[in-house]
C-alpha cells in the first residue's frame, strides 16, 4: 500500500470517528471564552487537528458532555503522548482505533470510564510505537 492510501485511509477514519468542533462551539459548550480554549490547548489539555480553513477542531469525545469541559482522563492521555512527542494525528488515530489492551474498545469511548486501563494501554502504545500510522502530509477536514 503506497503512503498516499494510507495517509488517505487514516484521514478518512478519524474524520469519521467523531463530531468535531471548532474553538467557538467548544467555548460555548463549555462557557468559556475562545482564549480559554486557546489556554486549554497550550497546556497540553486537548489537541486539534485543521480544518479545510486552517482553523482548530477538536474532536467532540474530548469533552464531558455534563460540563463541555475536557475530561480530566483525555488530558492526562494527551499528556502521555505528547512527552512522547507524538502529534495530533498519532493521538487521534489512537484513540479512534480498538485497542486490545481495552478489550478491543477504542480509547475514545472510555475516557469517562477506568483511568488506570485508558494510561495503561497509552503506555504500551508509547512503548510499542503500535499507532496507525499518522498522516505524512498535512490534512484539511471538513466539518
């Protein structure tokens, strides 16, 4: 498989993994204002990925729907790539790929659930190096 399918096809499933959200319907959600988002993303508490404009989007399953505001969970997992220095497309093909560390979960669906299992098989990944393979060129998504 040439690396433009493959870049392709991994555009193509985390583009369909999950909603994804631009700064101002994150702000909203949350009620906190664009900068707040801006702090969020310096801090290492989520990532975006660009969209067809160039702009930030966030993928949806990053935020507690109770509160709008990143899980707590999804920053320490960020956390633990990102000192690995893996990228935001490593980090979303990760998290949107079944993992068999989770019971073949993918990580995107336990971030409100068993922190310990969710660090765990980050670790691995981090270790292992078994993320799909990210995206060699620059992506745009539409949203």
């Amino acid at each position: 498989m040439s690396a433009d399918l493959r870049h392709d096809l991994a555009a193509a499933v985390i583009r369909r993994t999950t909603p994804w959200l631009d700064v101002d319907q994150v702000a909203a959600q949350a009620k906190v204002t664009a900068d707040d988002v801006a702090i969020w993303m310096t801090q290492g508490r989520v990532f975006s990925l660009a969209d067809n404009r160039e702009q930030p989007i966030f993928p949806k399953y990053l935020f507690d729907p109770a509160n709008g505001k990143p899980y707590t969970l999804a920053s320490q997992v960020i956390g633990v790539f990102q000192r690995a220095q893996f990228g935001p497309w490593d980090i979303a093909a990760w998290m949107a790929t079944p993992n068999p560390h989770l019971k073949n979960a993918p990580p995107m669906a336990m971030l409100d659930g068993a922190p310990a299992d969710l660090l765990l098989a980050a670790a691995n990944a981090v270790m292992d190096r078994r993320v799909a393979p990210a995206p060699t060129r620059s992506l745009r998504l539409r949203h």
